[in-house]
C-alpha cells in the first residue's frame, strides 16, 4: 500500500490532480471534511465513488453511495466508516481525505495523528492506499512539519500568481530517488498535467 500526503495552497491543482489519480482505481473511498458529499459529486461527476461526508453535519444522503457522518467530532465514526467500505471491496482500493486540515479545524494534532494511524492500519490490512491533502500555510508550522513527518511520500502543488498564473509541483519526501523532483505544472481544459516521472512516481506508489 502506498501512503502520499498532498499539500498546497488554495487553487494549486489539489482536487484537480485527485480527479484524476481516482479514475486510475476500480474502488475509491472520498472522505469530504471541507465540503458536503452532494457539491462533492457535482465537482468529481462521478457515481460510482463512496463518499464519506464529515461536512454536512446530517442524518440526510442524497446518494445510496454517500454515508454521512452525523457527529464529524467523533473520529472513530469516520474510522468505522471506511473500515465498513473497504470490509466489502474486491481489488485495489484507494481512500482520499480531503483534506486533513478540515479535520485539524475541530481536532489537535495529537487526535488526527490517532486517527490517522488507526485509519492505516485498516487500510493496510486490506491492501488499500491513501492520498491526504493539507491546504498549506493553513496550519502552524509545528502542525504542518509533523504532518510532513508522518508521510512516507509529500507531493507539494505551488501556485504563482504574477502577471499569469503558474503552477509547480514538487516532490518533498519519496521512498526512492525521483528526478527532476520538480517541475511545472499545466492545465488544460478539465486536465492537469504534471511532469510525466512525478506523475508516474504517485501512480505507482499508490499502485503498490
């Protein structure tokens, strides 16, 4: 199983960049903290996906694929959520939290990093890998390194905006050697474009 924290400030690419990394799986689980399952599905058009919504705060669904959180404060209902999908897949799955700094608005660090190491080790006993996202400059820096600490793989998305918008990706931390470990980023259309060795590194982490 592959693990990647992906960081980035707001308009970098994140959700870009996930929409794509999820058509690569048979069987994605979404946890949405920052926005309900329903606008969810209107950005990602997809049905098939489950979603976890720790957002809405209600016992409503509006898709036989969400499951919404009635209390997002207690963690272990997230936890006994995701356990609950991937009980039931067959193949590979992948778990994306978005994001992580959602969580980090209600909880310490030490209660994330809990539930985070709780929540890989389901993950891991099925074979499933996970993509976090961390909207960056969001957090103290103490938060924002220990979450860079608790990954084996940090991708970074970098926003410049000048005269035009420019876009970078860089990777932080890897389990190999990755070169050139940055480089631009572009968007065409409804796609995001990284550097081909980058891309192709996340692939096969979160493939492994």
């Amino acid at each position: 199983m592959g693990e990647i924290l992906l960081s980035g400030v707001p308009g970098a690419g994140k959700t870009m960049l996930l929409k794509k990394i999820i058509k690569e799986f048979e069987n994605v689980i979404w946890i949405t903290t920052t926005r309900s399952a329903k606008a969810l599905r209107k950005v990602l058009n997809n049905d098939e996906i489950w979603i976890i919504d720790t957002h809405t705060w209600s016992y409503v669904k509006f898709h036989p694929r969400d499951i919404v959180i009635s209390n997002p404060l207690n963690l272990n209902e997230i936890n006994l959520g995701i356990s609950r999908l991937l009980d039931n897949m067959n193949g590979k799955s992948l778990v994306v939290l978005d994001s992580l700094t959602g969580l980090l608005l209600y909880h310490n660090l030490q209660r994330v990093v809990h539930f985070l190491r709780s929540a890989l080790v389901k993950m891991e006993e099925k074979d499933a890998s996970g993509i976090f996202t961390l909207v960056k400059n969001a957090h103290d820096i103490h938060t924002e390194t220990s979450m860079y600490a608790f990954f084996p793989v940090v991708i970074e998305l970098l926003r410049e905006d000048n005269i035009e918008t420019k876009r970078f990706v860089r990777v932080i931390k890897a389990t190999e050697y990755v070169e050139p470990s940055f480089g631009e980023v572009k968007i065409v259309k409804d796609d995001i474009i990284l550097p081909d060795n980058i891309m192709n590194y996340i692939l096969k982490e979160l493939k492994s």
